[in-house]
C-alpha cells in the first residue's frame, strides 16, 4: 500500500519577550510599574540625597555650638564692662557698645539662620525619608511638583532630570490607557442609564394611545445598537461632568480634612489644585505620608493618597476631554444654523431657510438623532395619509 503523508500543524509558542511585554503593558501591569517605578526611585533619591543631608545636620550642629558659645562670650564681655576699671565706661558709652555687640550677635545669627538652618536646637527634621521622598517621586511623574522637598546635591538634580525624562511618559501612557477605559464607562453609564430612560418616555409618549406598546417595547431592543435613537455614541452633557469632578473632588476634601486636620474650603482648593497638577506646594498631604511607617492604617491613608492623585487627574482629564466634545458638538451646530458649514465644499452657495413649523412626533422611517423634517417628508406624509383615506373610502374635504 502506498504511504499516506500526514500534515502536522504545531502552534508555536510567543516568544518570552512578547509574554513579558504583553504583562507590563497591560492595565495592572502599566500600575504596578508605575508603583515600582516610583518606588525605587524614592530609594535611589535617598541614597543619593541622604549622606549630604546628614552632612547639613552635622553643620547645623557646629553652628549651633558656635552661637552658643558666642552668647556666653557677651554675657562675660558685658560683665567685665560694668565692673572691670580697664573699660571705665560711662552710662552712654556703655549702651553704646553693648547695642552694638548685640548688633553684630543678630547679624551673625541672622546668617546661620540662612546658611545653616540655625533655629536654636540641634533637631533635625530629616526630608530625605521614605515617605517624603515617595511623595517627591510621585509629583515629579504627575508633573505636580509641590516644592516641599528637592535634590541638593549636583548628582541628585542629574538623576531627577533622567528620572522625569522616563517617569512622566510612563504615566502619561498608563494615564491614556486607563483614561480611555474610564471615558468608556461614564459614556456606558449614561447611555445605558439616562438615555435609555428618556428614549422609553419618548417613545411612549410619541406612539398612539390605542397603539400596542408591548409589541414596540423598546427595552427589547439591543441596547448600543438601536434603530431608534441609538446608545452606542453619545456626548455625555457638560453637566454630568461637573457633576462628577464636583464629587470626586469633596469626596477627597472630606477625607483629606480629617486626616490632616484642614478645614474644608482649604482641602477642596488642596485637591483642585492638586488634580489640575497646578501644584503650589503651600498645601501637603504630610500626614498621610509621614505615617505609613508607624501602622497597617498609615500604609492604606499613603496608598489612598498615591491613588487618589493618580486617577484624579485622569478622571479631570477625561472629563475636560468629554466637555470640549459636546463644546465642539455646539459649535458645529451654530455654525450649520447660522450657514457657515459648507460641508467641506468652498464653491458651494449656502441658504438657510427658516422653518416656520417642526414635527413634533418622529416619523417611523427615521431615528431619533435625525432632525431635518423638510417639505418633501411632509409631503410624503401627507400623500400617504391621502392614500390611507382613499382605501378605507374616505374623501378628503375640499380645501
């Protein structure tokens, strides 16, 4: 017998890299990146900024020692002259030197304060932390940039350059990729929500009363593809949005209030102009921050912090976005009321004719979203009404 030839198909296998990258770039792993990204760039900001702050409170220290010792010197100097015959002082002389001793103390305290964070202690309240320097790395991808710390040393302000060189697009494509699912949702939510609702009453109201509406129920329909004004592309109202920047922004200036003991009008203006990354740094969410180290609560008041300011600004973005299309959506239609859309055709003349009477029902050959009931579908309507009357034998009344 002869040999039959067999066909194998074998499916290959996605190389590792392509497995690898699908992870990062999906939509938990562009966040967990994110994570790390900011994560690990606190550390390395530490390492890098940390051994020259230690170094700064070891000056401010000498200094400290330094005003002390000059203040016991005038204490002595100031005795020997009341008392030492060397001096042989006046009263007026007296005054005179000793105003200008303590002259040149505030002058010299004065320079420590500027140059050496002199403040009559030796405590150091230490920037170059974990939880500060996260909150840094996270203004620096979100472009916030408080202000309330920054790179001293000249290796630190190098490696922030290349940190926001690649941490600000990081977030921008995880923002993009998140924003467009987000827009997505509130579009989902209101077609299916609101606008379904309105088409039902319309509907209803437009059909005859002796009309079986269970025969036309528009729940029936498949929503998002509607013959009847269709759900699947809608322009979300000004409104909604404003509604829902509104929320989201009280929502967080409650809470930021309570953790950081702010009264209200001050954390909503912390919030706004956090979310707009307008970022003035008068305002910071130390609090939230400083105590992740010291419980379970403080880690999840940091992690609600990161998150908040993360899809906050997306959220602001998305909904700007979705405003500027019902605001470009106006306009189109102002400029096609008043004539000045020519459909992309420069030689052709443009009349706009005033209507003197609209239909107020939708015929049944048209959806919703049309409007342009002219003459000639009033005139097909009322042939057809002719027509019906003809053949049940009713004779239409001379005019």
């Amino acid at each position: 017998m002869p040999s039959k030839k067999y066909e194998v198909y074998v499916q290959k296998g996605r190389p590792w890299y392509k497995i690898i990258s699908g992870i990062l770039f999906s939509h938990l792993g562009l966040f967990v990146l994110c994570i790390l990204y900011g994560v690990i760039g606190a550390m390395i900001f530490i390492e890098i900024e940390r051994p020259a702050e230690v170094s700064r409170h070891e000056l401010k220290i000498s200094k400290t020692k330094e005003v002390v010792t000059a203040v016991n010197y005038l204490k002595k100097i100031f005795w020997q002259y009341a008392n030492n015959e060397k001096y042989n002082f006046s009263r007026t002389d007296f005054r005179e030197q000793v105003h200008g001793d303590l002259t040149t103390l505030k002058n010299f305290v004065i320079s420590y304060v500027n140059d050496y964070g002199y403040d009559g202690t030796e405590e150091w309240n230490y920037d170059w932390v974990f939880s500060k320097s996260l909150l840094f790395t996270i203004t620096i991808m979100t472009t916030i940039g408080y202000g309330h710390i920054s790179p001293k040393t000249f290796g630190g302000k190098l490696f922030c350059i290349g940190y926001a060189l690649v941490g600000i697009p990081l977030l921008l494509v995880f923002m993009k990729d998140i924003g467009d699912l987000m827009a997505d949702g509130v579009r989902w939510m209101y077609s299916r929500l609101c606008c379904r609702w309105c088409r039902v009453r319309r509907r209803d109201a437009e059909l005859a009363p002796t009309a079986d509406k269970k025969s036309k129920n528009i729940m029936s329909d498949e929503v998002g593809k509607e013959t009847y004004m269709p759900t699947d592309l809608v322009i979300v109202p000004i409104m909604v949005n404003l509604i829902i920047i509104f929320v989201f922004l009280f929502v967080g200036a409650v809470i930021f209030a309570a953790w950081e003991g702010w009264d209200i009008a001050s954390s909503i203006y912390f919030c706004f102009v956090t979310l707009t990354t307008i970022g003035f740094g008068d305002m910071v969410p130390e609090n939230a921050f400083l105590e992740a180290t010291k419980s379970v609560y403080g880690i999840f008041k940091l992690a609600f912090t990161v998150i908040y300011c993360i899809f906050g600004i997306m959220l602001i973005s998305l909904a700007l976005n979705l405003m500027q299309e019902q605001v470009l959506e106006k306009v189109r239609w102002i400029a096609s009321e008043i004539g000045m859309s020519s459909n992309g055709n420069d030689n052709e003349e443009v009349v706009k004719i005033t209507k003197g009477e609209r239909l107020k029902q939708t015929p049944v050959d048209m959806t919703g979203n049309e409007l342009d009931f002219n003459e000639k579908r009033h005139k097909i309507a009322e042939m057809e009404q002719q027509a019906d009357g003809l053949a049940l034998g009713i004779v239409p009344e001379e005019p």
